[in-house]
C-alpha cells in the first residue's frame, strides 16, 4: 500500500478565518484527539503578531504542546523572518512559508514583491536549517487568483525553482482559490517536477467549487504524496475574496482508505474528533459528506472483493 | 477537444425520488431551458404505474415535447416490458433498464431475481428493436448495496455478459448507494470492458459521500464517454435506504468544461434552469458548489496560459 500523509492544516488555516478564538485547551484536545486518530501532521497555528490575529496567539504554546506527542509532526506557518524565529525558538518541526505566485496577491496579503519575497524566504531558510527545522514552501494562488486572474503556468514554475534556489526544501501547490480543475493540476504537477523534482510532494486544495477532491485524485496519479486538509473544511484564505472551504478531511480519509491508501488513519475515530470542534464553535458550520452520509463498505470487505 | 455526453437524469431520477409532483408545464420548461443551454440528452421520465410513482404520471407527455426540440435525444426509463411498450408507443429515442447487480435489491424493488430480469431484458430489447429505440441496461448497485454489502465485481462482469446476450446495446454503471471510489471505479469498468468493450459508456454516480467528481474523473480517465447528473443533485435511488444526493449537474459541467472537455453547455444559461426548479419545488434543497460559489476564470482565459 502506497502511504499518503495527511497533513491536517485546521488548527491553522481553519481558525485563522474565523472571527472566535478558540480556547487554548480546546486547541489542545482536538489536537491531541486527531493525532489519536492516527494523523501524523498538523499544522498547528502561526507565528503571527497577535495584533493581526488574535486566533493564532498562542502558537508557541500549542507548539510545545503538540510537541509531546509521541510521532507528530508538528508544522507551523510563518510569513517571515521574524516569524520564522519565534518557531525556531519553539522547536517546531517544519515551518511552512506562503508564497503567492501572484505578485498582486502577495503585495495585498503580507506587502511583499516578488524579489522581496524571495530575500525572505532565503533568511527564514538561514533561520530554519540553523534551528534543524524542515523548511516547506506553499506555492499559493497557484491555480489562479482571484485578483490577478490567470497565473501563468511559467510564472510558477520559475518562482519554485528561485525558492528552491533561496533554500525550500519541499514545496506544496496551493490552490488558494478554488480555481484548480484536475486537467491544471496534472499540468502544473508535471511543469513543476520537470524544475524541482521530488521537492514538489504537496497539494493544498479547497473545495470551493467542489472539485476539492478531484484535484486530490490528479495528485495523486501524478505521485503526490502528502495531502492538506481541514476538520470540517473549516478554512480558506480570508484575504483572497471569494474563497472558501478547504478540503474536508473527514471526506479525503474516506477515500484515500477506500482506495486503499495507507493513511494510517482511523475514520471512526476522526469523525469523533468533529465533535470537539463544534463544541467549541458551535456558531461554525463545518462541512463534509462522511459525516451525515456515515462510512462506505468496511474496508476489510471491500478489499475482498 | 474530446465530447463528453451530459445526461440529465433529474426529470426522472431526481422527480421520482420527492413526493410532490411538479406540473407538466413546469417539467417542460425546465427541459426546454437545459436543453436550450446545450444539454443533449435528457431522460424525461419513467413508464411506470402512476399508482406507484404519481410523480411520472405524466412521461408520454413529456416525451411528445421533448421529441419536439431539435437536437435533443429523449430517454426514458422504463422497468419492465410493460413499460417498454409504452415507451415505444411514445417514440422515445432510447430506453433505459435498470438492472440491479444486488439480487436482493432487485427483489426488493421490482420483485424479480436475476434470470427472471434477464428474461424481462430480452422482452424489452425486441420491443425497442421493433420500434427503432436505442436500448441502454443501468448496472445498479454495482459498486456494492445497502443491503447486500459488498457485490463482487465477477457478478456484475457475468450479468453484463448476460444482459448483452439478452440484447442490450449500451451499458452504464450506476453507483446506486453512493459506495464507489476511485480505484474501484477504474476497476470495475475495465473489469467490464474486458467483456462488453465500447457497450459500456457511461457512469451514474451519486454524491452521497462527496466522491462524485473523483468517480468521475476516474471514468474519464477509463474513457467513460457518457455521465449521467441531476440538475441541482435532485434525486438518488428511494429504494436503496441511506443512498442520497445524484451528481450534481452544475458541478460536473463546470469540471468538465474547465478540462477542456467538449459539453457543449453554457454554464451560465445551465445556472439559470436552477430558478425554473427551485420555484417549482420551493420545499425542495438543490445541492451544489459552483451555484454559490460562481464560475471559476473565464474559459478562454484559462485555456490560453
């Protein structure tokens, strides 16, 4: 069984799109339950001033938190430098660093050109490979912005090869518009491997247009490796207009396990984890098919057929 | 561009499956419009027993006008020779016979067991022969069944084999209970087309676990030419308990048209036959992402980068 890591992103990309903080100790036990479940990544919050947003203020304590669990890979995202030092301090794992292939949306999001960027993310390699954190880069508004429009396929391609250049050690495509079709992410995929190779192992996706786990599919026929997703598709980008809904990762477990994937997941014990989330949101809808329709088929009876 | 067909079950899958019946009138018009949007294919109905579903008392009407639009090939279902005979008295273009891979749900909704269908399948064949009706067998339950569980892809193989025999022209698969994944989806077709070749064209999925465009998109992939879809997601199988929510139209065409895939729709006129179902059945929800969430980039733009 070929094995897919999905990488659980809600804590971050989830909560950091909604107006309500979620208490540190909820944080703590939908955390600790989904890592039970048998996810072994997550993404925990962001280093961020609090100012901005309040929701990941305490990243650095969900950081020291998470990191005593046992078999966890603990992420957190940093937009810059200054960042990127404060996870360093907190021992994360990995870090992860968005970079908008749209020069209008990353001026818009964090007021950085593209050669601005670029110098940024060469300093937080320098801070990352010093504190003996993995350094990944999300390569967003891939698939198309909502401001720019059309990203040119080349455009992407030649930024990853000048972040590979700056120091990324993996690279995810995000498609932080809900613009991607399956045909695009097979296209892009290929453009980009024939640049940076297996440096390239992520899809971020949302379901925006529900074409979220289609684009999943086309990933992984092209050897994608590691999937994004959000609890209850909690998420999106707040500063791309008209985003919203992140892949689902109650749904993207039910296939990758139907299909046989080794996730190494246990869904039952993920949908419980929903009810942490609702509990301390209840004013959020959270989203996905698997929850109100139930399982499939056991999976031990279908791969007997 | 390869063509992919669109066939719009809702008047027929998606009607029979809620109790309040529409008006004739508003039946034809929702036709007309998605027709008139560029949909090809539409089946119109159902030639069974008022009694039975009330919803479908209207079918030979709505065939005299569908058969009235230019272009459009006009498809009703039709669950035994009974039906057929109608069907044929109406001048459809071409039936279609479900023909459930789960002898317990065949039972259980048409009272028949598998070499009773069969024989009932022959009938049907020489009845559209003689009245020039193109003849198309629905594998139903094909990807597993709520009440059986898993059905073993062999048997669906044979009773494909056998409905050929019996003169079948065409086949689809139809995942009835929304149990269908990728890989099985790639599985059984080849499984399939190992015996009945090009007879097997199209897939009926349903979007009960949030997989309908994955399912698709692996039908594709095995070069499904033909993919059946409701208007709205109206409909599933109201005899196979748990199954909910058909292909949403909408959704499918947005995919398929952003992979460059020939529908020959217009997504936008597609959207605006929304409005004709929702007023006509106003209790009534109507599924879908790219309702809300709106066309992605424009085409032409896209298909230029």
């Amino acid at each position: 069984m070929t094995a897919i890591l999905v990488s659980e992103v809600g804590p971050r990309d989830g909560l950091q799109s909604i107006d309500r903080v979620m208490p540190l100790t909820a944080k703590q036990a939908w955390i600790a339950a989904e890592a039970a479940s048998g996810v072994r990544e997550i993404e925990v919050g962001s280093f961020v001033p609090p100012a901005l947003l309040p929701q990941m203020a305490d990243t650095a304590a969900l950081v020291e938190f998470a990191l005593t669990i046992p078999g966890l890979n603990v992420v957190a995202l940093v937009p810059n430098a200054k960042g990127a030092a404060l996870a360093a301090a907190a021992g994360v794992h990995a870090m992860s660093v968005p970079f908008s292939m749209s020069e209008t949306h990353s001026l818009r999001n964090v007021r950085k050109d593209h050669p601005v960027m670029l110098a940024e993310i060469a300093e937080i390699a320098r801070i990352a490979k010093a504190a003996g954190s993995h350094f990944a880069v999300g390569l967003s508004t891939a698939f198309g912005c909502t401001i720019e429009g059309a990203v040119p396929e080349a455009q992407v391609v030649r930024l990853a090869v000048a972040a590979a250049e700056a120091g990324a050690q993996e690279f995810s495509l995000s498609d932080t518009t809900g613009y991607a079709d399956p045909a695009q992410v097979r296209r892009l995929i290929r453009a980009v491997r024939a640049e940076v190779g297996d440096l390239l192992t992520t899809l971020h996706l949302h379901n925006t247009r529900g074409l979220g786990l289609a684009n999943a599919l086309a990933g992984l026929d092209e050897g994608i490796t590691t999937l994004d997703a959000s609890l209850g598709g909690l998420g999106g980008c707040p500063f791309a207009p008209g985003a919203s809904g992140n892949l689902v990762t109650e749904d993207l477990v039910l296939m990758l396990n139907a299909m046989g994937y080794d996730t190494g997941i246990d869904l039952a014990a993920l949908l419980e984890v929903r009810k942490i989330v609702a509990e301390a949101l209840p004013d959020e809808p959270l989203y996905g098919f698997t929850p109100d329709a139930g399982p499939m088929l056991d999976y031990a009876e279908r791969a007997a057929r």
